[in-house]
C-alpha cells in the first residue's frame, strides 16, 4: 500500500520549510521587541472551551472541528484557534499576574476541516499576538501595526488593511434589529443562514453563497453608541498617523462570536483578495465568559502559509530559491541565529526543493 499525507495536509520541506522557519523567528524577534512574551499551549482543549467561546453558531463550531473522545471519555477537540486556548491559559495560571504587561504570542498549528484550496489546509500555521488588561484604542492600533510588521519581515507590503466596529453591548442589539429586519426584505437565504438569522445575524453577512445580495445592508458603524464610535475614530486615527492606510469595510464581521469593537482583516491582492492574511480584533468580554475576572483584550493571528504564498512573488522569497542569494536575503534582514544556521545547513546539503512556496 502506497501511503499519502491525508487530505488538507502536507509535509514541509526544502524552500517551504526554510520560508516558514525564518518567518516563525523574524516574527518572534519582532514580538519580543514589543514586549509580548512565549506561551505554547496544548494542540488539543476541553471541546466546549471552544464551543463556548468562538459560538456554537458559527462555521468553525458547526462544521470544522475536529472533534474527538479520548479513552477517558473526555470530549476533546484540536484546536482551531489560538485565542481561545491562550485566554484559559491566562485565567488558569492567573497571567495577569506574573505578566502585568498582559502581552503574549504564540506560534503553532491549528486544525479546521475545510475545502483545501490555495494556501487553505486542514493543519495549518498560525502566528498570533494578544494584548490583554487595555481598553485603549491605542492597543488595537499596536496590535494592527505589529501583524502589518510581520508580513513587511518577509517581503509583504502590498496589502489592504480593512477594518469595522462591531460595537459593544449597548449598541449592538440595535444594529441586529435592523439586519434581521433587512434580510427578512431580501428573502431567499439560503439554508444556513435561516438557521442563523435569530441566533446570529451577524453571521449572515459574511455567508459566501448570499453575501453578494446584500449590498445595502445596514453598516454597524452607522448604530455605534458614543463610546464605541470615539474608540473607533481613534483607533483610525492612530492608525494614520503610524502610515497605516485602512479602509472601513461595514461587511466585515469575522467567523467568531467573542469579538466587541474593533475588527479588521490584512488582505493581499496576491493570494485574491477575500481571503485574509492576517485578522482579529477586540474581545472585551471572552476573559469573563470563561471564568475569569473582566478583562479587555486585543489580538490578531496571521496564517503561515497563506503568508508565505503571497511572499511568493517578492524578491526576498525570490532569493531564497538560491542557494548563494541566501546568505545576502539573511544578512539584509538581520536574522536570528538560529535561523542563519539552519540555512546554511539548507544550503550545504544543497536546496533541491525550488517547487513554488505554499
Ligand atoms: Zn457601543
Ligand atoms: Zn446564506
């Protein structure tokens, strides 16, 4: 019998492997400047942390999980996010505490059961950052910046930041009044998002078969209480004033119910410009629903793979395709140590991978 890699997922060798480890070790060098500090977390947690967190209406709860019982009996899921897993963390060890600063990154694979495509795998990479214990505008604006950074280390710098506000307790309910009203005068959903139209309207919007429909559906920005619309223009400002061009995007609501306030999603053009490199967003209120004491919070996760594709084509990735250009990409980007070693083992033993990245 002739065994292969299972469906969604691949062996990482050659080019694709030395791109997704100087990647891994830029990004850690970058976090570590900023002050964020290393937390590895389980690949796989209690399956209702998930369920409770992320939503149970949502694609990843309903349709992507992997989910499993162990000998034990214990229903147990591999992890299809990092957010989750790294706020139990926070509250079971009581980080807040050893870590006043609230910063943390982690880096590691995530699993979903989706459609494989370009860039898309059932295990997959991430690379995340969480900014905990601040409400300031400020957070979200360092938090956007740093995910921008990471994509700029190999190469990225063509991309779109699109950004929304999802508002907050007190102004959201309105706005869901309003969509469930619009969508009932669009008619013909489809089935998921009947399903999903009491319990989550939010989701609607973002449904792939129906979404082109809804073109002028209300914009959560146009509902913002005071407080959550001043946050939010200063989140921007503070964006423009790093160089950050952003665009509000009032469609955007990502596939995860913790969110409050700011959202926002890194496209590139480079790897077709609905899928994200690099998202996330405010989740004020996910500390508390878990059990611990309310804390505020920022974060982002950016996908390896998806990012090294779209690096495919810049001229850092280029010169990693040869040997010799190796030492030059390394030297200008003044990389670790260890990742300068490991390339020069690469090219001892000679890159006999040069297939594309990704
Ligand atoms: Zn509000
Ligand atoms: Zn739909």
């Amino acid at each position: 019998m002739n065994y292969k890699a299972s469906r969604g997922t691949r062996d990482i060798f050659g080019a694709n492997a030395l791109g997704m480890s100087l990647l891994e070790q830029k990004s850690k060098e970058i976090f570590r400047k900023h002050g964020f500090e290393e937390v590895r977390t389980p690949i796989f947690e209690d399956a209702s942390l998930f369920m409770r967190s992320i939503g149970q209406v949502t694609d990843i709860v309903e349709k992507e999980m992997y989910i499993f019982e162990d000998k034990g009996g214990r229903k147990l899921a591999l992890r299809p996010e990092g957010t989750a897993s790294l706020a139990r963390a926070f509250v079971e060890h009581r980080m807040g505490v050893s870590n006043p600063a609230g910063k943390f990154f982690y880096v590691g694979e995530m699993f979903r059961y989706e459609r494989p495509q370009a860039g898309r795998y059932r295990q997959f990479h991430q690379i995340g950052a969480e900014f905990y214990d601040s409400s300031s505008p400020a957070a979200d604006a360092e938090i956007i910046i740093l995910a921008q950074d990471l994509l700029a280390c190999i190469g990225i710098s063509e991309i779109k930041v699109h950004i929304n506000s999802l508002g907050c307790q007190k102004c959201r309910p309105l706005f869901k009044e309003a969509l469930i009203k619009y969508f009932a005068s669009v008619g013909d959903l489809c089935q998921d998002c009947i399903r999903r139209l009491d319990k989550n309207p939010l989701r609607v919007l973002d449904c792939k078969a129906d979404s082109c429909k809804f073109t002028d559906a209300p914009q959560m920005t146009d509902y913002l209480c005071d407080d959550c619309s001043g946050k939010f223009d200063m989140v921007r400002s503070l964006l423009k004033s790093a160089g950050c061009n952003c665009v509000v995007d009032g469609k955007l609501v990502r596939g995860l119910d913790y969110y409050t306030r700011t959202v926002f999603e890194i496209r590139s053009d480079a790897v077709g410009s609905q899928d994200a490199l690099a998202a996330g967003g405010r989740y004020d209120n996910l500390v508390k629903e878990i059990g611990g004491q309310s804390t505020p919070a920022v974060g982002f996760a950016l996908g390896s793979q998806r990012a090294l594709l779209a690096a495919q084509n810049t001229d850092f990735f280029n010169n990693l395709s040869s040997p010799e250009k190796i030492f030059v990409a390394i030297a200008d980007q003044e990389l670790f140590n260890d990742a300068f070693a490991f390339a020069i083992k690469v090219t001892r033993n000679g890159l006999k991978d040069n297939r594309p990245l990704a």
